[in-house]
C-alpha cells in the first residue's frame, strides 16, 4: 500500500525528468501528500507531455458518490486489468504521477515506525497511476487518481510487503501510450528493479497530514 509520499523537488529537475515544458504556477514543495488532496500527475496529450492536478483517490466515472475515493487510492498490479473499478482506466486513462520519496510503517515489536523510502540521488521518479472524471450531480467534474501498487522488491520487503509501481523511463512511454496492448501493460508493472533506493527512520510527525514540513523526511 502507498498512503502517504512526497514531492519536494525543484522544477527543474521535474521538467527534465519528465520532459516538460512547464509545471503549474501553483507548484509548491510537498512532504506529507495524503489521499483526497489533489496530487501532480503527467500525462499524454498528443505528442507533449502535461502537468496537471488530480485529486488522489480514484472516483470512477460510474460512481454514486465522491466518498468510493477514499477507498480507491491504490490498485494492485495483480487485478488491475480486470477489477471493475479500474479496468476501464487501466485501458484508456494512465498517466505518472510524480513523486521522489513516499513512506511505509515498518512493523517492531513496539510499534509500527513511519519509514521514508526515496532514491540514494534525491531525484524525482513516477509512481504508475490511473485517472477518470466523474461528474456529479451538480457542481465540476471531479478528475482523479489512483497509484498502481506490486509486491516489494528485495530491499523493501523487510519494510513492507508491497510498494507502489515506479516506472523507469524507459517504461513511461508505454505506460502513457494509447494504442498499448494488455500485455505490453501488465509487462511494466513489476517491482523496482533499480539498485538506487534508500530508507530511514523518520518522525512520527508524518503520521497526521496535517503536517507537511521538511522535518517529516528528517532522519531520527
């Protein structure tokens, strides 16, 4: 499960990581995102790349009621394709969801202790995500996202038994490709297989979302 993570780069690095032109004027430094806030998400617009704000908790286009996307903030990579939730944005709406650390709580025999996981670089990355639009009764369409999860590589499993996808970027093409078959789909949704992770004890101040400053990646 993926529940919390951060976004804390400069622009710069996210433009060139995912080869964009620009980020949207209201992008600010990130350390404690939570579900049903909104989140910063690539996706394919013809032949560029846009950045644009989701609201984390996917709420399909069938739903009844906002409320099914607080249950809907991840997806395994293992039913992806077939829950009826997802499949339909499996197939016609992915897209990156921009990241560069997310946390995990590390079960002790004393309590369970909130773990920063990011890259040994401190470099941004893309979490595999799904998106669809819904309308409401009345009032905007809500646009919204979830993050596809898969069982832990090696040097997570001892924090936790799943982590979200993190695609390479030689993955990210096909993910964002509309005319990608199943096949080609399910093929990138793997654990990380980069060797550049890192993990450390933080604050339990990531335990509210109610708190989002630099001491939440703090290591203690």
């Amino acid at each position: 499960m993926c529940g919390r993570y951060t976004i804390a780069s400069p622009e710069e690095w996210i433009r060139e990581e995912f080869d964009l032109f620009e980020l949207p004027s209201d992008y600010r430094p990130r350390y404690n995102v939570a579900p049903s806030q909104e989140v910063l998400a690539v996706v394919q617009a013809g032949d560029t790349r846009r950045a644009g704000w989701l609201r984390w908790g996917l709420v399909p286009f069938w739903a009844k009621e906002l409320a099914i996307g607080n249950r809907m903030i991840n997806a395994r990579a293992e039913s992806v394709a077939e829950k009826p939730a997802f499949r339909n944005s499996f197939r016609r709406r992915r897209c990156l969801i921009v990241a560069d650390g997310f946390y995990e709580w590390q079960q002790t025999d004393e309590s369970k202790v909130p773990m920063w996981i990011h890259r040994r670089s401190h470099r941004p990355f893309a979490f595999a995500g799904l998106w669809d639009r819904w309308q409401p009764p009345e009032g905007e369409p809500v646009v919204s996202c979830t993050i596809v999860t898969t069982s832990a590589n090696d040097a997570l499993r001892p924090i936790h038994e799943r982590m979200p996808v993190i695609l390479p970027r030689e993955a990210r093409a096909t993910w964002l490709d509309p005319s990608a078959d199943v096949d080609a789909l399910l093929s990138v949704l793997r654990p990380y297989e980069g060797d550049d992770l890192e993990a450390h004890a933080v604050s339990t101040l990531v335990n509210s979302p109610k708190n989002d400053v630099p001491d939440c990646i703090t290591p203690v």
